[in-house]
C-alpha cells in the first residue's frame, strides 16, 4: 500500500492505520494473556453423591438397620443444635449487658 501511494499525505494516512491496528493488535494479545493467566488459576471443586432411598414399603432394609440410622442422625441433629447455640454466645454475652444497663437506668429514673 506504501508503495501504490502517491503522495505523502496517503502514506502518512496508511501509516496511521497501521499503527492503530497495531494498538488493536496489542490490546487484544493484552486482553487474551490477561485471561490465559485467569484460566490457569481457577479451580473447580466438584463433590459428587448418591442419596439412599429409605422407603420402609420397598426397602430391604431391617429394623436394626432402620434404627441404628435413627440414631445416627438423631445425634447429628443434636450435634447440629449444639453448635448453633455455640455460635449465639456473642448474644448471650450482650443480653446480660443490656438487662444491667436497664436496670441501671430504671433504678436512676426511679431515685428521681
């Protein structure tokens, strides 16, 4: 194209052009490098499980089997019931609190 132009003003404009797909060019060799690195730190954590199907009607499962489930998750509902009344101790700590400024406040309402 450089050497089909006849005037200076042509190559200056061809010039030009190429310099701004040369900007494109770089920008997008940026943008496709920029997300090579993403796609070379992400992870995919997948967990994977079959529910069992407990139906008393189809199931060969005994009582004993039956039971002993039973049990299973009755301990893991109150493990579960435990661990959240854990988890409220930052309450439990600010209801006393609350009720000794009440009750300081009501006693020096009263003694006025």
């Amino acid at each position: 194209m450089l050497r089909n132009a006849k005037t200076t003003e042509d190559m200056l404009e061809i010039q030009e052009n190429i310099r701004e797909l040369e900007d494109e060019i770089d920008i997008a060799e940026g943008r496709l490098r920029f997300i090579d690195d993403r796609v070379n730190y992400s992870t995919l954590n997948l967990m994977l499980y079959k529910e069992k199907v407990r139906s008393s009607a189809t199931s060969k499962i005994g009582f004993g089997n039956r039971f002993g489930d039973s049990f299973t998750e009755g301990w893991n509902s109150f493990v579960a019931f435990f661990l959240g009344i854990i988890s409220l101790w930052p309450f439990l700590l600010l209801i006393p609190l609350v009720i000794l400024i009440w009750k300081k406040w009501r006693n020096r309402k009263k003694k006025e």
